[in-house]
C-alpha cells in the first residue's frame, strides 16, 4: 500500500482539548526514564487515552507508578499497546529494537503512526522497514536531551519516513506540548548529526572520568580543576556517569560516524600530548608544531567567528559566547578554588623557558590555575581534522551537553590570554601531566572498546568508572542540573530575542529535502 494515500484513524489537527472520543490513543512501549518522561508530559498537556507497557515482569510495577493517573493506563505488553494505539512509540535501546519492532511490530493498528525514540536510527530503520505492516504510517522522533532537562526549546527531531503530510501534522500535535523546538531530518542525516553533536563529546567526557577513577583521585577535592571552565567539565562527567550505559553504547557502536569521530579524538590527544612532551623536553620544534597546531585548530573551527569578534579583523559578532562568565560557574563547582599555581619556570634573563612568540606572553585571570586542557584542545583539533562546523550544529540539532562543551571550548579558544597559558602550562607544569598521561589512555582505551563492537565490554568499562564516582553523583546531579538550566535559560533567552520561537520552533530539513 502506498504511504502517500494512507488515512488516519483521527483528525490531524486534533489536540489535548479536543473531546475524548476524538482523541488519539498515544501508545509508548518501553518505559524507561525517557519513556516515563514522555508519559508526564502526555498526561500534564491533557491527553486522555495513554497505553504505556515495560517488560511483562514489570507490569504490577507499573501498575502501581500509575495508580492514581487515570489517564495513562498499563498494558500487559506491547501486543495490547500496539494494537489499541493511533500513535505507537517505541523507546527502547538501540541494541534491541529489532529483536522489539519484531516482536509486536504485526499486531500495530491498522493506520496508526509508529515512532522510535531510538539514539540511533540505522538499526530502526531497518527493524520498522523488515517488520512493520504496510498499512501503517512511520514518522520517527529523537528529543535530544535526557529525561531530567526540560524539552522546553530543546531539539526535538522529527524523520518523516513513510507516511502523509496529515500523519507528520498529527505527530507534530501529540508533541507539541513538549514545547521543543522540532528539527525534520532524514534517518540518514540524523545520524550524522547526532554523531557530530555526541560521539566525541562523550567521549571526552567518558575519558576523563575514567582517567580520574584510574588515578584513584577526586581531582576537585585536592583544589585540582576546580572553578570556572573546569565546574562544567566535572559536572558534566559525573552527570553522564550517573546515566544508564546503554545511553552512550548504543551511539557510539552501532553509529559508524561515530566509530570514525572517536577514533580522531583519541588520535587526536595522543599526537598533541606527544607533542606537549617533546616540546617540554626542550625540543623547540615541537613547541613550533604544538603551537602551530593548536592555531591551525582554532582558525579552522573558530576563523570566522574570531573575524566577526574583531579578533583577527572584521565586524561586531552576531552572538554572543555561550557560557556565562566563569565566576557565575563557581556558583555550581563541587571545589573550592585554590589561590594560583606559582608562576612558570623562567630562563635567567627573565624570558619564558620555552620560546613561544612575544605577542602570546599573556596572562590569564590569576584566580584559575592555569592547565593544559588536552581534553579541550583535542575536541578542537579533532573537528578541525575531520572538517565539523559546530556552529551548525548548534544551530539545528544541540544537545545541552554540546552546547556546553562547545561553549567551554569556545571560552578558552576565543581567549588570547587563556589558550596560550594552557599551551605554556602543557609545557612547562608538570602537575597535570601525569592525569594527561591517563587521560590519553582512557580516550584511546574508549576507541577501541567501541571498534570492538561489544556491548558487554563497553558495559563493564563503563560501570567500573561509575562506581568509582557513584557517591558523588547526587551532589554532582544537583549541581549539573543547576548549572545547565543557568546556562540554557541564558541561551533561550537570546534565541528568542533574535526572533526564534521557543515554544515551537521548526527547523527546516537540512540538506534541502
């Protein structure tokens, strides 16, 4: 049957005011976090008829959660979901989809609408095209954020697949009242973008929990990175430390771009850690190699932003830096931040040890001691490498943890001051290089557990560091939540006085499709 010519079984332009009788049935199958999230947000906007279902031993569970919710009522498994249901999500882990969609994809309402809030969309494709009815429209969705941040103008992408303008309207219906902002893409394209928006935030981030875990050390608590750029990179390790596992695994392995972008980021902190070595060792060219690079990252990702900040010529920006000033993210750090390190080593005529140009010797504000921030200028040099545009990213499908990681690494790149104290800390400070030394081991040890393609493996590699940080996590978790919601309101905020629409905003299909 031709997708173009399917009807539905309700109005498209129904909503949550509409009467019972012409309401759709919302059918969420799978209720994990994100799962539960969903059903909150169905049941707050009004929406009357709700079949939810988890795994069969879970059902008196559920039963239970929503004793008192007399609009989402429990099913006994995705069979009587499936069935009953006009607009049928399935939110389950990448790894299983297929074995899922195969499960209860037969019993699906005859001209309903099927959904995946899938992380990863090759493996549902496949699994909706191989076990869905024909009879049945496919209109997918991803809300790019996790179950504890608000959707409110979070990116909320929707794949029109196989299915009429009139179904895509329905969707858009049902889930407007996440207030998110809708991103229409292709499964292709959503792939690429989620690969560019996560893979190696993740990975940088997964590397350096397991590096501080692999030194056994808070770092934070010694007065070691602790205020202002350095409370996001904590927080937010321990925000995705204290998520589920399978959040991750499923992008990173089954995603083949995201293969290919962990692998640079690894490649990408061990060539520029040798260098660090090399040129504090005393070899000059490494020091012109580590200096040379780390601007050919800078200009290649941030060239035209610094032109339009009058850093290299040009006119006034057009946006102003993500973060808020660093003194606004002590509010959220779990240290307190210790007075300065001493001073870098000096030559006897007083000049710096290693020659890096005139024009670079630039202090940094006092207050922060100075690093190397490998981590920040191997995500740097890692876009460079494989030609990502971040700011467009941002732009049409950011997660909240790209964006803040984009804005740490915007705060020190678009910094004079502080990139070339970090280059000379990499240099001359010997603190820090044996948590660099670990955390190149961590990042190369994450690329290779994904090229492994093992679930399992990437399961134990994960939980190990977890339970090293597991005592923090509550703490860590307020704090985080704190501090994106500070630096998200900010954002939306700015978006909205450039003229977006935070209630719902549509961003056209990229790609011209």
């Amino acid at each position: 049957m031709n997708a173009h010519h399917l009807p539905l079984n309700v109005a498209p332009d129904v909503s949550s005011s509409s009467p019972y009788d012409e309401q759709p049935t919302i059918g969420l199958i799978g209720m994990g976090a994100m799962g539960r999230m969903y059903a909150k947000y169905f049941d707050q906007a009004g929406w009357k008829k709700i079949h939810v279902c988890d795994l069969p031993e879970k059902y008196d569970q559920l039963k239970a959660d929503y004793a008192n919710s007399p609009n989402i009522t429990p099913m006994k498994d995705g069979h009587a979901v499936a069935r009953s249901s006009d607009f049928i999500m399935y939110s389950v882990e990448a790894e299983f989809i297929d074995r899922v969609v195969a499960q209860y994809g037969p019993s699906t309402k005859v001209h309903s609408i099927v959904a995946g809030q899938t992380s990863v969309k090759a493996p549902e494709k496949v699994a909706f095209e191989k076990h869905l009815p024909a009879d049945v429209h496919i209109v997918s969705c991803h809300s790019l954020h996790g179950p504890t941040v608000s959707p409110v103008g979070q990116p909320l992408i929707l794949i029109k697949h196989r299915a009429t303008d009139e179904a895509l309207t329905l969707v858009e219906s049902i889930l407007s009242c996440l207030r998110s902002r809708f991103v229409y893409l292709s499964y292709e394209e959503h792939d690429s973008v989620t690969a560019n928006t996560q893979a190696v935030t993740h990975a940088a981030f997964l590397s350096m929990g397991t590096a501080w875990a692999s030194a056994s050390a808070y770092p934070w608590e010694q007065g070691l990175y602790v205020g202002g750029i350095e409370t996001v990179k904590v927080n937010l390790t321990l925000r995705i430390y204290s998520n589920a596992w399978h959040v991750y695994a499923g992008l990173a392995i089954l995603n083949p771009s995201a293969r290919i972008q962990i692998d640079q980021y690894a490649k990408s902190s061990s060539e520029l850690f040798k260098l660090m070595l090399q040129g504090g060792a005393g070899s000059e060219e490494a020091v012109r190699k580590l200096q040379e690079r780390v601007e050919w990252g800078r200009d290649t990702v941030f060239g035209d932003y610094f032109a339009e900040r009058n850093l290299v010529g040009g006119s006034a920006a057009p946006r102003q830096p993500i973060l808020l000033s660093a003194e606004l993210l002590d509010r959220f750090s779990l240290g307190t931040v210790n007075p300065p390190s001493p001073a870098p080593a000096s030559t006897p005529s007083g000049g710096s040890a290693f020659p890096l140009p005139a024009s670079h010797h630039l202090l940094p504000p006092s207050k922060y001691r100075p690093n190397s921030h490998l981590s920040l200028l191997a995500m740097v040099d890692c876009w460079a490498h494989l030609g990502i545009n971040p700011y467009h990213h941002l732009s049409v499908a950011a997660t909240p943890l790209f964006r803040l990681f984009l804005g740490v690494a915007e705060h020190l790149f678009l910094s004079e001051a502080l990139l070339q104290s970090a280059i000379r800390s990499a240099l001359e400070d010997s603190w820090h290089r044996s948590d660099d030394l670990e955390f190149v081991v961590a990042a190369r040890g994450w690329s290779q557990c994904v090229s492994f393609g093992n679930f399992e493996v990437y399961r134990r590699r994960f939980e190990e560091t977890r339970a090293f940080f597991e005592q923090r996590f509550e703490e860590a978790g307020r704090m985080g939540s704190e501090m994106i919601k500070a630096v998200m309101e900010s954002e939306l905020k700015r978006e909205t006085e450039s003229g977006g629409d935070v209630t719902i905003l549509k961003t056209p299909r990229i790609g011209g499709k």
